[in-house]
C-alpha cells in the first residue's frame, strides 16, 4: 500500500528541544502501522534504531528527526511495508554522525565507475593537473563493481551513489552495473553531466531500479555554462535532458525515479531564481548550493579554527575504480586511504583500526594532524 496523499508538513529536527510540531493524528496512524510492520528479523543494531523510533512516536507523536523533502517523496512513493526499513536507514544516515557513532557497516556508499572525466569544470579537480594522470585515472572492472554490491546488499547498506570523482557514464559497463544493483537498495543514485545519455542508456536507467538521476549542470545560460563546464555543449545537454524525460513518460510512467538538476554556484553571474525557474520546466527538482572550499584542496590554506568532527566518518565511505577506500572525496588523491577492497572486506576497512583513528582524533578536536582535514571546510 502507498501512500500518495497526506499531510508531512510539520517535523521535529533533531537536537532542538521541545519547541516542535507533532504528526497528525491520521498520520500517526499511519506510521503506527508502518513501523509495526516493520518489526522482523532486525539485527540488534537495527532493533535499537527501531525502539528509539517507536518511542519518540508513542510518548510524543514525533519522528527523532525531520523528514527532508527526499525522504517524504521516497514515503509518498513506496509501499508502507518497507517504511520501517528506511526510517532506521534514515536515522543511522543523519543521526548516527551527530552522535558521533560508528554503525556496524556503511549505511551508504558512493562508488566511483571511472574516475576521469569528459568535461573540465573550472571549480572542479579535473580541472587539477597533478589529478588527471596515472595512478589516479581509471575504469572499474565489472567484477570488482559486484564484489562490492554483494558484500553491500548482504552488509546491510541501504543507498549507493554511482559517481564520485569522473563521470560515470564514461564506464561502458554501467547498464551491466545498474542492472545488478536492481532490487538489492533502497536508494540508487546516478550522477552525470548529462552529455553523454543516449537512448539505450536512458532506458537502462529507468528498467534497473535508480531512485534519483542527478544532472550535474551549473547554469541556465548557454555562454556562462560553457564557460564553466569546459567542453560541454549546453544545447545538447538541454536535449539529452529532455529525451529522458520524454522515455520516462512514453515507457516508464509508473517509475519512481526522480531528477534533479544541481548546481554549483560560485560565480557572479550565476542568478539562482534564473537557473530554478528554467530547470524546474523540465526536472523534477532542482538543488542549489555554494560552493566550498574544496576545489584543489590540497593549495587551501590550514584552518585551525575547525575543530569540529566531520560527519561524513561516520555517514558514507567512498570505493574509487581500483578498490581504494576512503572517507570523501574532498581529498580526491586519498591521502586518507583506509583501505582497498581486492585485499579486505568492506567492514573490516570501515571498522579499521586506521578509519577509527582517524574517527578518535576528529572527536578530540586533533583534526590538523591528517591531510588534508587540516584544510577543509567540511564539517
């Protein structure tokens, strides 16, 4: 049973007291009912998760946690059954950071098909010399792609990224790798640069079970994209765009697959409403945020006055197209590198002596001794 038509309006956010809205009586029902379904063959992680949403609903009528605009469209658009899954999915991805707290696998993993890149975006690490060479250049083998989803489905991890570094559609493997995530997540992400969406792969994208297509694209004008995104071609981009849009409709129109246009705003002649207005014709979302001071992150200057621990130790770890781990992709030449999976297994380097390392300093404020946390804006 889904549910299309209820009111999520009010939400509590996490940490701020008292001063919150409860859910509607009819909505509380409602998560009454998907959170006692939901209760089975949970693990012992899982079952504290669940306890913790089950008691903030019955004495207070309240989530632990607001609801996003994302995970309010994944509820409207899914099954009530699989509600209390992604709810303890929701709460380990967002909580868990905060309160500083290891989960016992990566609840999300973003895992990069190829590293290089078609396009050279000025504000982007492509656009690093020292970057796009050898070692760091690469395509993700087929087999190493499985390896991973198979320790990830049966680890517990609920949402993966295809993208990181490169451009993964440049992967001429991806429909064979899309095809075998099917079925296993709760959240599938693609991100691309949209230059390269044939028919085939639109179709491939929408049959295999992707939630979210990201368009990474910057600008609503055709000079100022093509100035920023260098090598891109806007009108063909705009077309590539629209054609899915146009297969999703013909072919897919009970998908619940979702786009969004995101944009990278750094520069003075990028209008927000200009650049929401256009793409919201033609996307199902559009997602707008500053830039951060993560470009070439290793010129940036030391910011000793950011001591506080960076959640994403404790949110997401990301799987380059050789095997290396590590914790983001602010520090895209890994000199974090926690691990490889062609010679470990996917929780013992997120359980790892050297990711908890890097974890116990973060927590004591001693994140100047790692390269490069000691420069990063990230928080």
């Amino acid at each position: 049973m889904k549910i299309k038509d209820f009111n999520l309006s009010h939400f509590d956010r996490v940490f701020v007291g008292d001063n919150r809205e409860g859910i509607t009586d009819s909505n509380y029902e409602i998560f009454k009912e998907a959170l006692l379904a939901g209760k089975k063959d949970l693990s012992l992680e899982d079952k504290e998760v669940y306890d913790i949403l089950v008691d903030s609903l019955n004495s207070d009528k309240k989530l632990p946690f607001e609801l996003t605009p994302q995970e309010i469209n994944f509820l409207k658009n899914n099954d009530v059954e699989i509600w209390s899954e992604y709810l303890i999915f929701r709460y380990k991805l967002r909580v868990f950071p905060a309160l500083k707290k290891t989960a016992s696998f990566p609840v999300y993993l973003l895992i990069e098909p190829v590293s290089a890149c078609n396009l050279r975006c000025v504000m982007c690490f492509q656009s690093d010399k020292t970057f796009t060479k050898k070692p760091f250049m690469g395509v993700m083998k087929l087999d190493t792609f499985k390896k991973i989803i198979d320790e990830a489905h049966a680890g517990g991890t609920k949402a993966i990224t295809l993208a990181s570094r490169g451009e993964p559609t440049l992967n001429k493997h991806l429909a064979e790798m899309l095809e075998y995530t099917k079925g296993k997540f709760l959240e599938v992400k693609v991100n691309t640069n949209a230059t390269l969406l044939t028919d085939e792969l639109c179709h491939s994208i929408l049959s295999s079970g992707v939630t979210e297509l990201v368009f990474s694209i910057d600008s609503a004008e055709k000079e100022l994209y093509e100035n920023i995104r260098l090598k891109g071609k806007f009108d063909k981009v705009i077309e590539n765009i629209k054609n899915f849009h146009r297969i999703k409709e013909e072919h897919y129109s009970d998908t619940a697959l979702t786009t969004t246009a995101s944009g990278v705003f750094f520069h003075e002649k990028q209008d927000m409403k200009r650049y929401t207005d256009f793409f919201k014709k033609i996307v199902d979302n559009v997602a707008v945020v500053n830039i951060e001071n993560r470009w070439n992150t290793y010129t940036n200057d030391i910011t000793p006055e950011i001591l506080s621990p960076c959640e994403y130790l404790w949110q997401r770890m990301y799987i380059w197209y050789d095997g290396v781990c590590n914790p983001c992709d602010v520090d895209y030449k890994s000199f974090l590198k926690v691990g490889n999976i062609n010679d470990s297994k996917i929780q013992d380097v997120w359980l790892g002596e050297r990711y908890q390392r890097i974890r116990e300093d973060h927590i004591n404020k001693d994140r100047l001794k790692w390269m490069p946390c000691d420069r990063c804006g990230l928080k």
